[in-house]
C-alpha cells in the first residue's frame, strides 16, 4: 500500500525525533493531515523562524529567546535574583532543565556543549575553557559546582576541570552520587538531583 509521498517525507522527518519511532511518526502524520490541519499550520509556523527566534545565550549557552537588538540572553541570566557567585557547570541544556527543574541551584549557570572523550577524539581543546575562565573572572564566581553525568566521560571532564579552575582559585565542588553511575542528569529525579546539588563535595 502506497502513501502519498508527502505523507511519507513528513513520516521519515517525525521518525528522526528522539523518542519517535516510526509507528508513532506514522499516527502522528496521519493526525495532522486527516484531523488537525490548524496544528499542522501553526507547528510549521513555529518551527520556521525557531532558529531566528532561539538561539544559545551569550553568557551561558543556554537557550535564549532573540530581544529586539538582536541579543540573546536567557532567563537565567537575566534573573537579577541569582547569586552570581555561584556557577553551575552542566554538559547540555537538558540537564540545566533538570537541574532547574530540581530548584536546588540558586546560582548560574555555564553549558559545556559537549565532554571530554578521548576514544571520540574530543580532547580538552575541543571545550569553551577560555570562555569559561572568562565568565568566572567577570562575575566574581567564587564557588563552581560541576554537574556534568556520574558517566566515563563526565568523570573525566570533572576532573580536568576541577585542575583548571582550582588553579584559578575558585572553589569547585562535584555533585554527589546520588545520580546513579552512568545515569542521565535529564531523566534523574527532581528529589534526586536537589539531593545531589546539596550534597555536593569539594573536588
Ligand atoms: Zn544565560
């Protein structure tokens, strides 16, 4: 049985979503165009100029809606009531949700992008330190909490991490392990992840 091809390119785009198989890519197709075409509009509408709109924070690399200069500045950083003191270093923008989502972190916060992997060939020059090292300076940060994942990888980053910024004289500190080995910060429960955040140890 054939499908009309646009049906089957708007199947094989939804199947690349994480969590998106192609059954439910298929229903989800199917929905839009037997019974929800104002979805259908309004979603492409959304997605069009999504890239414009969003974009990472200049500060934090976290995700930023565009101001009218242009500028990209996220919540967070805005967030006057913050302790900028206080930094929270994380892999990706999931799991700053995560841990927000926790509301143990008061501070701010500092997206690596990606971690140290050796066997990937992401050396330590392949991380924003400069960035980083810059941030620190300019907010005064006295204590630096990493969050990066209890994996092989996030172990690793910690560390090389911890070297540099002990050496910049700021406090660094690790989250604790309440965040099972090997775990995702992102699927770690909000009671979890306040329990990791509080009983976090100095590195
Ligand atoms: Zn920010």
């Amino acid at each position: 049985m054939s499908s009309p091809e646009p049906l089957t390119r708007l199947v094989r785009l939804l199947a690349r979503l994480p969590g998106v198989g192609e059954k439910t890519a298929a229903r989800f197709a199917l929905h839009f165009c037997l019974e929800n075409a104002e979805l259908a509009g309004a979603l492409a509408a959304e997605l069009e100029h999504l890239h414009e709109r969003v974009g990472p924070c200049a500060r934090c690399n976290n995700l930023a809606e565009r101001d009218q200069d242009g500028a990209l500045l996220c919540g967070v950083c805005r967030d006057s009531r913050r302790d900028a003191a206080l930094l929270c270093i994380v892999a990706k923008v999931q799991d700053l949700v995560a841990v927000e989502r926790s509301g143990a972190m008061r501070g701010r916060y500092f997206v690596l992008g990606k971690l140290l992997s050796p066997l990937d060939g992401i050396g330590p020059e392949a991380l924003p330190l400069a960035a980083l090292a810059a941030r620190i300076e300019q907010d005064r940060v006295s204590e630096v909490i990493i969050a990066t994942p209890p994996s092989v990888d996030g172990e690793a980053t910690a560390l090389l991490l911890a070297r540099e910024l002990t050496a910049q004289g700021v406090r660094v500190t690790r989250i604790a392990s309440g965040v099972p080995h090997g775990g995702d910060l992102e699927f770690a429960d909000q009671i979890t992840l306040g329990r990791a955040i509080d009983g976090r140890r100095s590195l």
